[in-house]
C-alpha cells in the first residue's frame, strides 16, 4: 500500500486545488498523528517525535507525505549517523482510484481503518448503529441527556466512544431515497454505558449541549422516548496516552462528557489536572455528581484542588486564558504536564494546540488537542 519515494518525482497528476486544499489544510493542521500512523503501518517507518509529518501533494491514487524535522537544534545535537534524513517522502496508495463515485473522504477513512488495524489500533468504523430513545431530561441547565437503548456490542468503559448521528435520519427512507449532500450529521459522545441488571440490556447517556435554535439541541430535544436514533459511524477517541504520566485535560461542554467518563475510569495513579469551559456558571454541577474511579476517590480533595473551572465570555480571549489558568496552576509546584488531551473549538484548538506543545516540550503523541465544533 506504500511506496518510499525519495526525492523521485512522481508522473501522477495531482488533484485539481479545488478538491484537495480544505482536506490538506484540514489534515495537516489536526490529523498529523493519523499520517504519522500510515507512515508506521504502509512503510514500516516509526517517525521520531521530533518529525513533523504532512500531506504534500494528494492524487487520485494516493497520498505523497512528507516528514520533515520540526527542531532543527535538536537535529545538530545529534551525532551525525544518529540525524533522521531532514525531509523523507512517502507515498501512500488508496485501495480505489477517486473519481465521480469515490470520495478523498472514503479512501482517507479506509487508510485509516486498514493502518489501525495493521498497527492493534482502534479506528473509525464506517457503519450504522441503531438506539431507541428510553428517556429524555437536562443533566445540568444547557445539557439534554438522552438515556438510550444500545447495541449489544457497545463499549462500556472507552471515554470518549462518539458517534455520528443523522439528525434528518428517517430508518424508513432507504439509503438511495437521501441525497449525501442533503444529511446532516453531528457527533456525540457515549457519556457512559452500562448493561442494565433487569433486562440485560445495553444502556447509555448522550449529552448534548443546548445552546440556542441548533440542529444538535433540537434533534436530542425532539427525541421523545421510542424514537430511534441512527448513527453512521463510530469514533473512539484518542486516550490510550493518558494512562501513565502527569495529564492535563481541557474541555467545554461538547467534551465534558468524554472528561466525565475519563474521570469515572481514570486508572493512572497521578491525578490529571482539568480545566473546565462553560459559557454558564450553572453547568458547572454536571461535573458535581460524577462517581471517581477508585484511584481518584482515594486523593484527598481532588475536586477542589485538580478541577479548575473557567468562564467564557465574548469578552475574554480564551487561549490566553487557559494559558494562564494552567500557569497559575503550576505555580510553585513542580510538576511539569506529559500528557495533554482537549477537545474545543477549531479556532481555540489551533492556538493552544501550538502553545501547549511548545511550553511542555509534548511529542505528537502526547499532545491531543481535537476540533469538535466550528464557529458558524
Ligand atoms: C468526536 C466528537 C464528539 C462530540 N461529542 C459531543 C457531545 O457529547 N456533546 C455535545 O454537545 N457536543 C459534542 N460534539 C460537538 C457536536 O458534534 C456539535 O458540533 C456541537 O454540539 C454543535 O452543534 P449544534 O448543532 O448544536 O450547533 P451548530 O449549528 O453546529 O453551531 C451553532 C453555533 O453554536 C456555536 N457553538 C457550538 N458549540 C459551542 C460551544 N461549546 N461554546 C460556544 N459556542 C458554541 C458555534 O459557534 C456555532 O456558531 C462532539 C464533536 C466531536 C467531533
């Protein structure tokens, strides 16, 4: 599936700049981890944390990577016959040529499936899910949670297992009666589930964030109990980092449901710090009723003292606020962060995705700062 090509160029033809530039912009901005992946999977190549892995050019048969080291200091340290190549090409073959019927977007999330898999990783799934709404009722003032009926196979313990849902779903209109174009979609997080004792059924929480006349709020609103709900694919979020080290989770509310579910299940025996957004002083109790695991129950006052919560108003840049607030957290301790896991938004995610990295010296691994709204 993968091909080294050193510095030979290729005689593809790339693809026309109006069907690549948003997905390049998109990937190399927020899925660098993902490349890194399929450099390991197809080319049998483990990147070092200090290169930074791009896409260069996409055709219709594949995709040309590009690794290039990002600290080039650290580069001359080194003894010469330990330096990495300073730019490595890849080229990395879609299973089908793109064309009218094949998407980027398909081939993209089937290199990702084949490259998780090949590697023992969990991946997207590309597949329909069904839930049956049992109940319906605010979590905290702006959060609708949806108690729902869900497959058997559902995880149990993953924070931060999303899915994608069809808010104009109908399970009575066949796929080929609606149009790609005409869905509307939006993630959302198994904020837990459970196998209910009586019934032996697989139960969950969906959380959504109600702010304002909102396809996502008003679909979870809309969903009286018996509705069915249909996802279109699975997401498990990237956690696996968090077991070991000093962490620092930041989330808002499309992703305190997935910090809520971390907390539940935390194991590592270091107490993560937690800074927690909300535009309303009231949804701070959403975190007030959440069981800790064990490890977490055991540390005196770890609410009091780890849980940091900020306000987001128009009137404060909220980049420069967390910065500061982790700042001030750190303040005459010594700990230093290892590990960082966030969720925001796409504006928010990119400033603090390079501030954090650089402040904490954090490989791409380490550091993992998603999108999971966009300013409309
Ligand atoms: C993997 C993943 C998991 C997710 N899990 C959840 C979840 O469990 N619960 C959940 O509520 N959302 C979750 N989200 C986000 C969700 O998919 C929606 O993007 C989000 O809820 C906004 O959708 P909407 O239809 O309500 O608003 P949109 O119509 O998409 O947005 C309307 C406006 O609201 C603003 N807006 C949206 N969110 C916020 C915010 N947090 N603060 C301030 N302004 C905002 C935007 O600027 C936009 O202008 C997840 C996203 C991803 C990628």
């Amino acid at each position: 599936m993968s091909q080294v090509v050193d510095n030979l160029y290729t005689d593809k033809v790339p693809l026309p700049v109006a069907t690549k530039t948003k997905f390049m912009n998109h990937v190399n901005e927020e899925h660098q981890d993902e490349l890194a992946l399929f450099v390991e999977a197809f080319a049998d190549t483990k990147l070092s944390n200090e290169m930074a892995v791009v896409v260069a050019e996409v055709y219709s048969d594949g995709l040309l990577l590009e690794a290039s080291v990002q600290n080039v200091g650290l580069l001359l340290n080194l003894e010469a016959d330990a330096r990495p190549d300073a730019v490595s090409q890849f080229f990395i073959e879609f299973e089908n040529v793109i064309d009218e019927t094949i998407t980027l977007k398909s081939q993209y999330i089937n290199l990702l499936q084949v490259a998780s898999k090949k590697l023992g990783k969990q991946a997207i799934k590309q597949q329909e899910r069904h839930f049956t709404v049992i109940d319906g009722y605010y979590a905290s003032p702006n959060m609708f949670r949806l108690v729902v009926a869900a497959p058997a196979d559902t995880p149990l313990n993953h924070a931060g297992y999303a899915y994608l849902f069809e808010m104009n779903a109908d399970v009575s209109i066949s796929h080929e009666s609606t149009n790609a174009s005409e869905k509307l979609q939006r993630y959302y997080t198994l904020r837990k589930a459970w196998q209910d004792a009586e019934t032996q059924q697989i139960q969950g929480w969906v959380d959504t964030y109600i702010h304002g006349d909102t396809p996502g709020g008003n679909w979870a609103r809309a969903a009286l109990a018996g509705t069915q709900l249909k996802s279109v694919r699975d997401y498990p979020e990237k956690i696996a980092h968090l077991n070991d080290g000093q962490c620092l989770l930041i989330c808002d509310e499309t992703s305190i449901p997935t910090v809520a579910n971390l907390l539940e299940n935390w194991q590592n025996p270091i107490a993560p710090i937690v800074i927690v957004v909300t535009c309303d002083v009231a949804d701070r109790v959403y975190l007030q009723d959440i069981e800790f695991s064990q490890t977490l129950a055991q540390i005196d006052n770890f609410k009091q003292h780890n849980i940091v919560h900020i306000l987001n108003t128009p009137a404060i840049n909220l980049p420069d606020t967390i910065i500061s607030t982790i700042d001030s957290c750190l303040e005459a301790t010594s700990i230093h962060i290892d590990k960082i896991w966030g969720a925001i938004s796409a504006a928010d995610a990119k400033v603090l995705r390079r501030q954090l990295k650089a402040q904490f010296d954090l490989s791409r691994q380490d550091m993992v700062m998603k999108v999971y709204w966009r300013a409309s």
